[in-house]
C-alpha cells in the first residue's frame, strides 16, 4: 500500500497548509494580547470563562469540497462524481459564541451583515441568547469580536461601549483583538 502514494524518484506528495499572512507588527500585537490575557488569568482565575467570544460563518449549500482529500480506492475506475455548482443557490450566514461551558446561539443573521443589522442583535437578540447564562456571569462577562466591516462601524462601537465600558475586545477596543489587521 506505501507503494501507491510514492512517487518517482522516492518522493512523496503534501499538500500545502493555508495560513494567515502576517505583518511585522503582528508578532508584537499577538504577544502584547497573550501577555495581557495571561495577566488578566493570573489575577482572576477563571478569567478566560469570562469573555464570551464570538463569531460569524458562511455556509453555501455547495458546501467545501477538497478535491486532494477526496479519494475513492477501486480496482477499476467507478467514475465517481461530486456535484457542484447547484442552480439554485444560498447562503445562510450564522453567529454564535462560546462563553465558559456556554455556547451562546446559533443566531441565523441576513448574508449581507449591514451595520444597523449586527448593532440590532446586539441590542434585541443577544440578551436574549444570553438569558440562560447566570446573571453573576453576565455581569462579569467580556464581549469579543473581530474586526469585520459591521462590527467596526462607529454606531456598533459606540454601543458596546455602552454595554460592555472597558470590557470588550475588538478593533480599536479597550483591548486590540490581535488577529485583525490594522493598517
């Protein structure tokens, strides 16, 4: 069987990783984070249960398909296929998060995220998702986001400030969220 994967001349195939490119500065950023997150761990144990993390995702009815991972072993060719390209299309774009042992959401959010549309589930939809979290933690919570356009509009910022004063991660927040690029 290790004969199948080997190739001429005794050499093997890999497949590339996909990695984020980064900036000089980014090195610094991450570690200046790490240090703070570990400072904020050390003086209240527990601390990292404390910040409720959050994100959006894609999902397209096409789904991934990894053509160098999808193999199909026969003594002769089955001519196997994978259909793509549907005609109908969609997409449903998701928020959820993770806040100690809680998994906040899913919340199903409109393909196009808009400013107005994030800031209003932050203000009516979130609290709602976050009912069934105790009230000591919700008070004690951190909010995470990353910097994507909506949530770095003025209007979003200016009201998690409110929410969250000097407890929330983002771009340009209190704490700078390491893994946006600032430029």
């Amino acid at each position: 069987m290790e004969d199948c994967k080997q190739k001429i001349n005794g050499l093997y195939p890999y497949h590339h990783q996909i990695i984020h490119a980064l900036n000089e500065r980014d090195y610094q950023q991450r570690v200046d984070f790490c240090r703070w997150l570990l400072t904020q761990e050390r003086e209240n144990n527990g601390f990292v249960a404390e910040v409720l993390f959050s994100d959006e995702a894609n999902f397209t009815r096409n789904g991934m398909v990894n053509q160098h991972n999808t193999h199909t072993w026969a003594a002769e060719n089955p001519h196997a296929t994978t259909t793509r390209g549907h005609q109908e299309r969609f997409s449903i774009n998701v928020w959820a998060g993770i806040l100690g042992d809680h998994l906040i959401g899913p919340f199903m959010l409109p393909q196009r995220l808009t400013t107005n549309v994030y800031t209003r589930f932050l203000q009516d939809d979130l609290p709602i998702l976050l009912e069934d979290v105790p009230f000591r933690t919700r008070r004690q919570m951190w909010f995470m986001q990353d910097g994507a356009p909506a949530h770095f509009a003025r209007d979003t910022r200016d009201f998690i400030n409110v929410m969250y004063p000097d407890k929330w991660i983002g771009r340009v927040g209190p704490i700078a969220w390491p893994l946006d690029h600032q430029t």
